[in-house]
C-alpha cells in the first residue's frame, strides 16, 4: 500500500462500492500541526492521546502514540518513516483509522548509545543489499508501530497549544474490502466536532520527528 501521492487534499471522485477492488483511497490530507490533549470533559478524548490537525480534518491517536514517543532517544536526521512515503492508513464507515507505520533508523555508523537504545526499543537490525562493486554497506534496524483512532471535523490551526510543523506530512486514507457503497459527501457529513474545551500542550517531539524526519511528498 505505499503508493506516491500529490501534496493536495483531496476525496476520492468516486463512491465506494462493492466491487472486487480490495483498496480504495477515499481521503488524502496534509498533516500542518500537532498536539498533545491536555484536559477535556469529552469521554472520547483521553488526556494521553496525540491529536494530528491536517488541511482538511483532525485526527486523534488513540493506539500507538506511545510507542512513537519512544523515538526521542534516537537522531531525527537518521529516522525514515514508510520509506520516505506518505503515511497510508485504513478508514472504516465510522470515521476510524488504523494501520501500521513502518520506522526505519539508517546511517553510515551507529554510536553505542544509539545500539543500546535501538535493542531497549525492540528495533530488529536489518541487512542492507550490497553496495558498490558488492562492498557491504552498514545495516539498518527497523520497526513496525500500530496506530489507531478518529477523524473529526477541521480544527482550528490557532488553537492555543497546537505545534505548527514547518512542512506538512501527507496521509492517505483507503477503504479495503468494502461492501456497501459510502459517497464522498457522506463521509465529510459524518465527521463529529472535536470539543471546543479540548486544551492542548506543546510537544515538539515525538510528533515533529515522525511527520518531519522524513517528508513524504
């Protein structure tokens, strides 16, 4: 499912419907800004989640941010996510997302502390193709985290605590083994409004390591 994509949000012209395609892209955004819930009387937003606020819509992180949070030991330059492509997840008909995001951590040399915090975080070491005239190049390590959670309506990007990113990050959202047939406007009419009473804290990381180490455009 990493596939290249244009930097514009866009919906799908078409509807979903029940044919044999096993994926369908029904929303592609832009990531601008993030944050971390603060406080809030909403029982759907719980104060540890990641909020992501994109062109179009918002989306709050319910599963995985965790695990993301642990890259802030590691160098954001030597950090390569999805293959420097954008971010693919799976929608379902209740405007939720999940999917799997792939962190590979890549360079010419690795210090110990680095090694010692790649195997403290589970990063499995992978071995690299041969390089030029069939000299072997330095290893990689890579993992795999699993993230998940709810679109909402638009947020406003001045809300008080929102970390504006210097360049955005797409995300594309697909449909897989659909049955029954969803139109684009109906999906845009199903999004709920993410509370007014939301506050936010400023974290620059790990939400700007994972949208800006590497920019998929």
């Amino acid at each position: 499912m990493l596939l290249s994509g244009c930097a514009t949000a866009m919906l799908s012209s078409a509807d979903v419907s029940d044919t044999k395609v096993t994926s369908n892209l029904v929303l592609e955004d832009e990531i601008i800004a993030t944050g971390y819930p603060k406080q809030t009387t909403n029982t759907d937003i719980e104060k540890n989640g990641m909020v992501l606020v994109g062109a179009n819509n918002t989306y709050y992180i319910t599963d995985g941010f965790k695990e993301i949070g642990m890259l802030v030991t590691l160098t954001p330059s030597k950090i390569h996510i999805n293959k420097d492509l954008p971010i693919h997840l799976v929608m379902d008909s209740n405007n939720k997302f999940y999917g799997v995001i792939k962190v590979e951590y890549s360079g010419d040399d690795y210090t110990q502390s680095e090694l010692n915090s790649l195997h403290s975080l589970y990063f499995s070491e992978e071995k690299r193709a041969k390089g030029w005239l069939g000299l072997s190049t330095k290893n990689y390590y890579a993992k795999e985290f699993f993230v998940k959670g709810n679109i909402y309506s638009k947020l406003n990007i001045n809300e008080p605590g929102l970390q504006k990113l210097k360049n955005g990050r797409m995300v594309k959202f697909f449909t897989v083994k659909t049955e029954k047939t969803v139109s684009t406007t109906r999906i845009a009419d199903k999004l709920f409004t993410l509370p007014f009473a939301i506050a936010f804290d400023v974290v620059t990381a790990p939400a700007q390591i994972i949208f800006l180490s590497s920019q998929g455009r």
